[in-house]
C-alpha cells in the first residue's frame, strides 16, 4: 500500500493551519489521560483496537482470541 502524496508536503495548507490547535489539545488530553494510574480489575484484560471504527478486521480476531483461549482450557 502506498502512502497518500499529501504526506509529503511540505508547505502548510490552509485546513492543517485551522486544525492544528485542536491537534494540540488533543495531544495535551492524551497525555493527561495517559498519567493515570492503571486499575486492576482483577481478570486479565486483552483489548483489541484501532482507531479504525468499522472493517478493520477487529471481530475476527476476538473470535479467533477466544477460540485459542478456550482450547486452551481458559474461559474467555
């Protein structure tokens, strides 16, 4: 797969200017949300996503998780 062509431009275009504030909040949240201590719930806990919302192959690969997990005698 081939990288889009806007990837590699240089010069700034006037829709990068209005939207990289909100980058930057975003960026800032991100890493306040990320110095939050991790809670134990008490089972383990595998997460699998993307920031992809639909067709990226997430269920398949749960059902398949779950399917090695309980062959091997775990209950998912």
């Amino acid at each position: 797969m081939k990288a889009p062509a806007f990837w590699y431009d240089v010069a700034p275009s006037a829709l990068g200017a209005v939207l990289s504030p909100f980058g930057l909040i975003y960026g800032a949240a991100t890493a306040l949300r990320q110095r939050k201590k991790a809670v134990d719930v008490g089972v383990p806990v595998v997460c699998v996503g993307n920031l992809t919302a639909g067709g990226a192959g997430k269920t398949p690969v749960v059902i398949d998780i779950a399917r090695r997990l309980a062959n091997a005698g775990q209950q998912p």
